[in-house]
C-alpha cells in the first residue's frame, strides 16, 4: 500500500481527488461518544471489508449546498491533539466492536500537509473479512463503493465469507506443496542430507490478490533476505530470486527463495551435529545464530517492498526422527528423549504488524522444537 507524503496530500488537493472505494476524508477526527465510535468502526470495517484504503483525517472535503461532494479542499487544523495520543485513543477503539477485529491497521501522521498533521489511517486487506459491526443489540456488515459505505446484503456477506476461506484454502495448499516436493527432494539446489528447518514467511495478501514484486526490486533488496549477511550468490528463477550460501563438496547448507508474491521461505539445512557418538540437534546456536538474525532481516526486508501486513510464520522440522537436542546446560536425565517423527510441522504463528525483530515468534518455534524432543524449555 502506497505510503502517503505530504506531496502526495497537497497534490491530492491541488487536482481536487474525489473520495472512493479506497479513499475517505474526514475533516475531524473521531469524537468519544459512543455514537462516533461506533461510525469509527464503521468505517473502519467497511473499509476492510472493501479490500482496504486509506482514511486521512483532517482533509475537508467540498460543500454543495451545504452537503458533502467528497471532493478534497483543503486540511485545515484539526484541533490541537497530540497524533500520538489521537493514535493510540483509535487503537483502543479498534480493539472491540469489530468481530473479528481488523489486523494491520496502520497509523501515522503527516507533517506539512496543511495547518495541522493529518493523521492516515491505512486499512489494510483483510483475510478475515468480513467483519461485522456489533452496535448495540445490532450485528451489522458494511462494505464500501465509489459513494461511501453502505450496509451488505446477505449474498454479499455470503460471498466474502467464501472468498475469505479461499485465501486459508490457497495458503494450506500452498504450504503443503512446497512441504512435500523438500521432503521429496524436489528443491531448487541439492541440499546436504539429513535433518532440515523450513520456515515460510507468508504474506495474507500474497493469497488475496494478484499483485507480483518487480524481480528487480527483489534483487536490490536481496541483503535483507539472504541466509548469511556474506553471500551475495543469487539466481533468478521462475518462482522469483533465490538467494544461497556457498555450497560444500555434499551440497548446500541452506537457501532461500523469495517469491515474486511476497512468500519467502528459507530451508536450513546444516542443523546436524554429533555429541558422544549420539546424532544430535544443537537448538541454542541454530536459534540465536541462525534462525533469530535470519527471520529479523526478512521481516524488515518485506517492510521494505512495501508488503503489507499481517504475516503468517510457519515452520516445521524435516527429516529428523531419531535425532536428539543436545542441550549442554540441561540435566542429563532429560536427554534420553529423541524426536519421534519424521516431519514435525509447528503451530502456524500469525503475525499483525511487522515486528522490529523476531525475538518472540522465533522464541515460540524453539519453545515448540524443544517439545517436539521430548523437553519442556526452561
């Protein structure tokens, strides 16, 4: 979603931008009764509901007559609250009212558009529309056209409720295939044998829509993604950029391929070690080493084009049945477990926002490694 500027708004102005299915001015920002909650949320939803947009509060819109054209005008001064506060006063409104609630809403203010900050709010498209509007004793849905909002129908409702389990069908689909051509071998570059981590970074708007990143766009931003901050070896395929570390004489340690829809997955596949002739996963370095600094790149990475929240983390452990965790600083009692499978897929993490790092999704899939050896993480 395009990121608006001050330029952007005094142009919007300048050419007289006519509000839309995307786009809403609100002169004012939200008041604290409940009424004006309530039409908050309205919009809010409606706009989710819509395949999102943008709301900019303090831009007036034309009069005719006294009634509203949706034509910009001007942004004049909203009053003197503090955007900080005004943010975090919406967020809380945010947080009920709207079953179930708008993940990715995104606020900030934008400085030198007119006599005061005008304050975005960017709606994100929603994978769990529709959303319904609870007002009162009233459950309502709202959707948007180029007039504004207005209340759905029931074969509208019934339609985004369809199209809503099409993007958690394409992603399940999508992650069970790419699962099954690793446990099959089938990977862009030939692998070293034995145990392997898969992580998928999956973009909700990656399976909502039919927008690509430019490959060149990929590949200059190829630093943010790659498995090890000295490598710069990458090809272009037809899936979009793979990204790799120099190979040993056995094949490669790890690679990632990042999809032109967003999707990046990451394979790491040098995990293995032996301690006292016993096969062996050593999580403490693969998690602080590898995983942790790996995942907090990518995700600044797909802040950087422009990818839009929220995000699914997923992850699963290949090829490991009989493989134990070497954990040095643990009793030696509780190392008598090994993994008991060969394919153990990990709770799917969904994330709302992108995080500055992955320090607590990256400590939720170790907490999950750790049980699937038989240990309850200290």
């Amino acid at each position: 979603m395009v990121k608006l500027t001050a330029d952007y708004i005094i142009a919007m102005i300048a050419n007289k931008q006519r509000e839309g299915r995307s786009l809403e001015f609100k002169q004012e920002l939200p008041g604290s009764t409940e009424a004006a909650k309530d039409d908050f949320r309205v919009d809010v939803a409606a706009m989710a509901n819509a395949g999102g947009g943008h709301l900019l509060y303090g831009v007036e819109d034309k009069r005719d007559k006294g009634q509203p054209t949706g034509v910009a005008k001007a942004a004049p001064r909203i009053g003197h609250q503090d955007p900080g506060q005004a943010i975090q006063r919406l967020q809380q409104i945010l947080l009920g009212g709207i079953e179930p609630r708008v993940l990715g809403c995104n606020f900030y203010p934008v400085e030198g558009a007119g006599e005061s900050p005008v304050l975005v709010l960017e709606v994100p498209l929603s994978w769990l529309a529709p959303h319904m509007v609870c007002r009162g004793k009233k459950q309502l849905f709202y959707s948007r056209n180029q007039s504004g909002n207005y209340q759905m129908e029931h074969r509208e409702i019934r339609a985004a409720f369809l199209a809503s389990e099409g993007v958690r069908t394409k992603m399940r689909r999508f992650l069970d295939e790419r699962l099954g051509r690793i446990v099959a071998d089938e990977t862009p570059v030939p692998l070293l044998r034995g145990p392997r981590l898969l992580l998928h970074l999956l973009p909700v708007s990656a399976f909502a829509g039919f927008e690509l990143l430019p490959p060149q766009q990929i590949v200059e931003a190829r630093a943010d993604f790659h498995p090890a901050d000295y490598s710069n070896d990458y090809r272009l395929n037809l899936d979009g950029v793979l990204l790799l570390r120099p190979p040993t004489k056995d094949g490669h340690r790890t690679y990632v391929q990042v999809f032109y829809t967003g999707v990046v997955e990451s394979v790491l596949a040098d995990i293995k070690s032996t301690q006292q002739g016993v096969p062996c996963i050593w999580p403490r370095p693969l998690e602080d080493k590898d995983v942790r600094p790996l995942l907090s790149r990518q995700l600044k990475g797909l802040e950087r084009l422009g990818v839009q929240p929220p995000v699914v983390l997923a992850s699963a452990l290949l090829g490991a049945r009989g493989f134990r965790l070497w954990l040095p600083s643990e009793d030696d009692e509780d190392q008598l477990f090994s993994i008991d499978r060969d394919v153990a897929v990990f709770p799917e993490q969904l994330l709302e926002t992108l995080p500055a790092s992955a320090d607590e999704p990256v400590q939720r899939l170790f907490d999950a490694l750790h049980l699937a050896g038989g240990h309850l993480r200290k």
